[in-house]
C-alpha cells in the first residue's frame, strides 16, 4: 500500500493547497490594505487546512507512519505533485489575483464534483474545501473585475499577469493513468468534464473586466510527475526550515 | 497603489437568529460589494455572524458631542423612568 493511485492522488491535492496557502501567507503583512491582508490571511489558512486533512489521509492510505508534517516539510521538490499554476510567484496584486481566479474557478467545481466521490474520507473533505473555494472564487472575481475595468495601469498589469498565467491553466485539466483509473473506479473527481465550466466562469469575469483571455498555446506540464519550476524549491526551503533544521522541534 | 483613500463602511452583525445587527467597526473598501467581503474577512473569522450589512459612513447622521448635555443631560434626573420601583413576589422567579 505505498504508491497507490489513491496515495497519489490525494497527495497532489494536497502538496497544491499547501503551496498555494503558502504563496498567499506571503502576502501577510504586505498587502496594500489591511482589510486585503486579513483576506489573504484567511483564504491562505483555507488552503492550509485543507492540505492537513489530506496529507493526514494520504499518511493513512500509504500505512508507513508518515503523517502531515512528514509529508509536508520532508519531501524534496521532486516529491511534491502540485500543479505548477499555484507556485507561480506572487508578483503584484494583480498578478495573485488571477493566479487565485484561474485556480478558484477550477478547485470550486472539482471540490464540488470531489463531493460525489466513492471514497467517503474525500467526499468530506471536498464538501468543507468547496465552501471555501466558492468565497475564494468570488473574491478573486470581483477584484479582477475592478482591476481589469479600474485604471490604465491596473488594466495593463492585471492583462500582463492573465498573459502570464495562461500557459499553466492546460495542466488543470490533463489526466495521466494515475488519475483515469481513479475516475473510472468513482474515486477522483474527472477534471475534463469541468472544462466547460471553467471556460464559462472565467470567459465571464474576462467580459465584465474588459480583459482579453490570451489565445491557448503551449502548455505547461510536469507538477504530477515533480517536474517543477525553478520556483517551488525557494518556496520549501522557506516553508521547511525550521523542521529541516531542527528536526521534531515543537513550539 | 493609489494615495487616496478607499470609502469607509461601517459594519453590522447579527450573531444568531432573533437578535439585532450589532455595530462592530468599519472598513475601507472601494464600492459595497468589496466592503461586504472586507467585513466578512475582517470580523468574522471567529465564527461569529449569520448576517453581515455594511452602510457608507458618511450616510449616518450623528449627534455633536458638544451637545450633550442638551441632548442627555435632562434625563439624568428621572429615575423614575427606570423600572426599578415595582416589588416583584418570589414566585415571578428570575424575569
């Protein structure tokens, strides 16, 4: 019971909402208002409980005794499986913003299809998750909007940053063998099916927001195989210093 | 990021169903749907609202202080308006 597809698969669902609970704890202390601070205080602690649930699953399903913080703070990049979308630097204001639509308008649907799952511990997982990813979702929506439709420079940067991202929104949807038997057993949630949702509620916000969506070329690949940007490691030797420094150490 | 300053929205929360919204602060935020999100991220984290209003600052009306002792100030004396007065037998119990 070690790499199971199951083990797999809740991993990555795991190791993309610790880094990007990760990526929005950056900004605490530095957003441009204190309101926005406490925003992104709270919808990076979403994403941080829901890695602890299911890292503290997948450590059950593989049985050797790992359990989140194993999971979380001793892995090397090449373990991790998130999708390369949310290790995207935070870049300005906009550049997050867009980052957290074009991920909330995926992980809302998936959580919410997650719910229908075979796999009862998944199922309740996804039910809390997709609670949060609808709040998060409509946030980042409605702050794209005001930038996109805002001024000048707020149009131009939150264009640049949607230019930016497009090349990683491809790997949302890619299914590999791991996850296409999981799909076919009623386990995992199939993301080509949510394709045209995405499409909707992202086509719709691009609208209101007087924002081109950039024309799909080459995609990105490789967070489901460790294949990762040269970004990932300068976030987890932030995020595991301390227990890779001082191993066990409690506080 | 522009110097000029977001509006000021003042908060309201109902806690549990059956009691008024309560004042508990206020929040910068560009137009009523933003605000309605800052309040939420802002007062309740604890799990502490059902209902959330938010009202532009500037639409409330309010007393000047230096008023005040014409505005409270005469009450002061009537005590009697306060329904301390009446025995109340024991059988009534905690009321």
């Amino acid at each position: 019971m070690t790499d199971t597809p199951l083990f797999q698969y809740t991993l990555r669902l795991a190791d993309t909402a610790l880094i990007l609970g990760h990526r929005l704890s950056e900004w605490v202390g530095h957003s441009p208002v204190i309101e926005e601070d406490l925003a992104f205080g709270n919808m990076g602690l979403d994403l941080i409980g829901q890695s602890r649930a299911l890292y503290t699953y997948a450590g059950q399903i593989e049985g050797k005794g790992r359990d989140e913080d194993a999971l979380a703070y001793l892995r090397d990049a090449g373990d991790y499986r998130n999708l390369l979308l949310v290790e995207q630097p935070n870049g300005d204001f906009a550049n997050t913003m867009v980052r957290q639509l074009l991920y909330a308008a995926f992980a809302y649907p998936h959580f919410e299809a997650l719910t229908r799952s075979k796999d009862e511990m998944l199922a309740a997982i996804a039910a809390k998750a997709a609670k949060e990813m609808a709040y998060h979702l409509r946030h980042a929506a409605e702050w794209t909007i005001r930038l996109g439709d805002g001024t000048e420079e707020s149009h131009t940067r939150t264009q640049n940053a949607l230019d930016e991202l497009w090349p990683y929104v491809g790997e949302l949807f890619e299914v590999d063998p791991v996850e296409r038997a999981l799909i076919e057993a009623g386990v995992a949630a199939d993301p080509t099916a949510l394709r045209a949702t995405w499409d909707k509620t992202v086509d719709e916000v691009l609208a209101d927001a007087t924002l081109t969506r950039p024309r799909d070329g080459y995609m990105q690949s490789g967070g489901r195989t460790g294949r990762h940007s040269e970004h990932l490691g300068h976030i987890l030797s932030e995020l595991q210093f301390l227990q890779r420094a001082y191993p066990g150490a409690t506080w | 990021m522009s110097d000029k300053n977001w509006p000021l929205w003042e908060v309201f929360i109902r806690t549990r169903n059956g009691l008024a919204h309560r004042h508990v602060g206020s929040v910068h935020a560009v137009d009523a749907t933003m605000a309605l999100h800052a309040a939420r991220d802002t007062y309740t984290r604890r799990g502490e609202g059902l209902s959330v209003w938010v009202v532009p600052s500037n639409a409330i009306t309010a007393s000047d202080p230096a008023d005040k002792d014409m505005m409270f100030e005469p009450t002061a004396t009537k005590i009697y308006r306060h329904p301390t007065f009446y025995e109340i037998p024991d059988e009534v119990g905690h009321m």
